[in-house]
C-alpha cells in the first residue's frame, strides 16, 4: 500500500516541476484539441454554428 502512495507522489511531480515555458505549451495544446474537437463535433451535427459562437468552451 504505501509503494502505491508512493507512486502517486512520483506522478503528481512531473506537472508541479513544469516550466512556465512547458506549462504555456500545455496550455496551447489543449486549446488546440479543444478547437480540433469543437471543429469535430460540429462537423457530426452534434452541436449547432449558433452555440459554437455563444460559448466559446
């Protein structure tokens, strides 16, 4: 058991240990993916131009 907390730990500092440079660089992917889906979704029909304007998320 306390190897798996352990572990957890370990996982949890990569993120704390980011740059700001790398955190920017997250953040931009993200919100790449997030338009890549968006662009996604709305090809599907899943959701309308309409929405897509009125809430940005």
């Amino acid at each position: 058991d306390d190897g798996h907390v352990i572990d957890l730990v370990k996982d949890q500092l990569p993120e704390l240990q980011l740059s700001e440079e790398d955190r920017q660089k997250n953040l931009e992917l993200l919100e790449e993916a997030k338009k890549v889906s968006d662009r996604f979704l709305q090809r599907r029909g899943r959701r309308s131009t309409c929405s897509l304007t009125e809430s940005p998320t």
